[in-house]
C-alpha cells in the first residue's frame, strides 16, 4: 500500500516538474533560441551584403522596372532582407527569409514562398510569430495606417505604408496574401505588403493582417530612409 | 521510484547526491534538446500564416 502511494505521488511530482519544465521551455527558451539564430541571421545577411554589392534591382512605384538581368530566387530557408517597424520598437529589426515553415520561423519572419519580391509588382507577403520564439509580433495590433515598414535587401531601402489593419480573419483565409487582397480596400494591381500572425496573443483561431504599399525607395548608399530617422 | 535510483548509486551519500544532480541536468538537457522541440509543434503558437504551410 505505502509503496503504491509513494509511486504516485513520485509521478504527480514528475509530471509536475516536466510542465515547469516545458512552459519554461516554450516562453524563455525558445525566445533565447530565436533572438540567438535571428542575431545571426542579421550578422551573415550584414557579411554577405558587405562582400558583394548586389546588383541594385530597385524600381520607384510607378516606374518601368528594366533590369539587364533577372534578380536571383529568394532560396528556401535562407534570409534575404531585414525589416523595422519604428512602432513596434526603436530597436525592432528582423530577418526576413524565404518559406513559412515551421524551421523557417523560428530564425526570423517568413516570406509567403509564392508571394511577390520585396518591391515587386504583386503582394510581398510575411508571417511571424505573435508570441514564442522571439515574440517577433508580440506588439501587432499596435499597428495603425500610417506607420511605416521598412524593409532592405542590401542594396535598397524600400518604405511601406500602412493602409489598413490590423485586420483580424480566419486561417483559411487565403485571399489577404493576394496580388491585390479583398477587402483591403486596394483596387487596382500595386507594389503591396502584407503581414499576418495569428490571434488571440496565444491562440491560433484567427489571423491578424496589416496591409501596406510601397511609398518610397532609396539606394542604401543614401542613407537610412527618414521613417528610421526620429 | 526515486528512492529505488538513490539505493543503486555507487558511493557515499556526497557521491550519490552528485551523480543526482548529474542525472538531472543529462534528462532536462534531453528534454530541452530533443523532447520538448518535437513537442512544441503540437501546440498552436506556430499557427501564424493564412494558407498553413
């Protein structure tokens, strides 16, 4: 009998200890994890950007993109830009990589494989943790039209607006990553960008959504573009 | 179960209450490295995009 109670009440601890164990796991480890691979990711994109210019591919909203040879594909898994966002955070910046996978998240934003290039013609469309791994998106719904997204391959400094969010959908809700989305009030085909992270803060039953178009490019060699500045 | 672990230690109980604590950290360093990464996709934290890929 004594034997019998002891085991039990050895495994509730177990199983006690094994939760504290995990819920650490899932809110500071993840997070040390993350900030870790994403610091990296920025200091490889900073040492791959420094070796070789790359070719400027930037093309002003409304200009005729003419480009002597084609841009090279973003490769899975692999960061190609950074992203601020002066409203979620002086000091916010992130990688930006190719693929929504689950691997892929964990070290930065994820580009919608399928979507437009950053400033392309189309829908330049990321995901992100809202909380986990960095709490890349912790601070979404602080997002209001007007508030810029600033984003750089390397060679270009490419400024979005913000026009409409945060917009709270379902998951399946395909549409918002469209070339131009429904119900984001965008009518006719543009240089857009769209970011989605799920909602409520823990949940995953809905998705929140932030539309933008691309207001302004500049070369980097000119500088940080004036939404940086403050 | 514990008391079972702590019977079958070789040494003194310095020696034992050393190779317990060398047992834990090796079972949450397994838990960390391997358990709780493969767990964590279970949960909805990794929800985050409109088309579920």
């Amino acid at each position: 009998m004594r034997v019998i109670v002891r085991t039990v009440s050895e495994l509730c601890i177990t199983v006690g200890a094994l939760i504290v164990l995990f819920v650490a796991y899932v809110l500071f480890w993840t997070g040390v994890r993350a900030d870790g691979a994403m610091n990296d990711q920025i200091d490889r994109l900073h040492r791959q950007w420094s070796r070789g210019r790359a070719q400027p591919t930037a093309a002003a909203p409304g200009e005729r993109t003419v480009t002597a040879r084609r841009p090279e594909p973003y490769r899975r898994g692999e960061a190609f830009a950074i992203m601020y966002i002066p409203r979620l955070g002086a000091g916010w910046h992130k990688p930006v990589l190719e693929g929504t996978g689950t691997g892929v998240l964990k070290k930065g934003l994820g580009h919608y494989a399928r979507t437009a290039r950053l400033g392309g013609r189309g829908n330049f469309s990321v995901a992100g943790h809202r909380r986990t791994y960095g709490d890349p998106f912790k601070d979404f719904p602080r997002l209001r039209p007007g508030d810029a997204v600033v984003l750089t391959d390397g060679s270009t400094w490419y400024t979005y607006r913000i026009d409409k969010g945060p917009y709270k959908t379902v998951p399946t809700d395909v549409g918002v990553i469209d070339p131009v989305p429904g119900k984001s009030g965008y009518a006719r085909p543009g240089r857009y960008l769209t970011l989605t992270t799920c909602d409520p803060e823990w949940g995953h039953s809905h998705r929140l959504i932030v539309w933008a178009h691309l207001d302004a490019t500049q070369p980097v060699d000119t500088g940080e573009p004036g939404a940086l500045r403050r | 179960m514990y008391g079972w672990i702590w019977r079958h230690l070789p040494g003194n109980a310095w020696v034992k209450a050393l190779l317990s604590l060398v047992l834990v950290l090796a079972v949450v360093y397994v838990l960390f490295q391997y358990v709780f990464p493969w767990a964590e996709p279970l949960l909805p934290f990794n929800d985050v995009t409109v088309d579920n890929q």
